[in-house]
C-alpha cells in the first residue's frame, strides 16, 4: 500500500533569536533528487488544489507559511494529514491520489519535486486511478 509510504520528514530547524531557519539537502533531507520546485499561494479561501495523482513523480509539500489537509489516498484507504510547520515536510509516493484543501488565509504550499513537469505523468481522473491502484 502506498500510503504506509506516504511520512512526515523533519528538516534541520536552526532557532535563533534573529528568526527561525530551515534547509533542505537533495537526497540528504528528501529521499531524491529534486529536479523542481513549485508552490501554491493566493489560494482563495474554500478553494483546493491537487486532485490527481502521479505514475513515477514523488513529491514533498511543505507549508512554508500558513496550513493546510492533505488528503491522501491509494485507492484502498484515505487519510488527512494537516500540514503547519515550516520545518515539517509530507513526502508523497507515486501513485498516491491527493487533494489540498482548507488553505489558511496567505498559506504557501511548497513542493520540492522529482521530475520535471510531465503531464503523461498525471492520473486526473479518479476511477482511472483506482483501476491502476488497484491492478483491475
Ligand atoms: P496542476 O498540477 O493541475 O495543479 P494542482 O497541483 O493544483 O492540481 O497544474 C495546474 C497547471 O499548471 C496545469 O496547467 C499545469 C501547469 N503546471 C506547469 O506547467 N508546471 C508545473 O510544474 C506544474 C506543477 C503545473
């Protein structure tokens, strides 16, 4: 199942009284090589992203401000995940259906990314989906 696959990550948080920082180190801190990067923001309020899943793509999505669910689903078990630590990130799998919702006002979803765009690479339409989850 690959939403036992689907974790939280814990970045390196260095506190100082100046601000809080965190970075991210390709296959050091995320388990890939990140080939791009991408976020959402100005999401107006009751609006979602996401609704789809990927064939190979893996992704993280930080909140780097603000929060957000995540909706996780690997067509044979859901779960919500809410994401509002900067140091935090979700690492997703491929073939994990997901949908991003409940955006607080000025949130930013980051996600460090796998791939490059490919659209082949998107499942957008959910019973497409399962029968390929589901090997039916
Ligand atoms: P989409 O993946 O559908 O956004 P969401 O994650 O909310 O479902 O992408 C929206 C549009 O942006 C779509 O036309 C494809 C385009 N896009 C790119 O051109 N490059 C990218 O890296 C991403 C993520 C999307």
């Amino acid at each position: 199942m690959m939403l036992a696959q689907c974790r939280i990550i814990e970045f390196p948080k260095i506190q100082d009284r100046r601000g809080n920082l965190t970075f991210i180190e390709e296959n050091r801190h995320v388990p890939f090589e990140i080939k791009r990067v991408y976020y959402l923001y100005d999401v107006p309020g009751g609006e979602s992203r996401g609704g789809h899943a990927h064939k190979q793509l893996q992704q993280v999505l930080i909140a780097v401000s603000g929060s957000f669910d995540v909706v996780l689903d690997d067509g044979f078990s859901r779960e919500k995940i809410t994401l509002n630590r900067p140091w935090q990130g979700l690492y997703i799998p491929q073939m994990v259906w997901r949908e991003i919702e409940n955006f607080s006002s000025g949130a930013v979803c980051l996600v460090l990314a796998s791939e490059f765009y490919d659209e082949e690479d998107y499942y957008r339409n959910y019973a497409n989906f399962l029968r390929a989850a589901r090997g039916t």
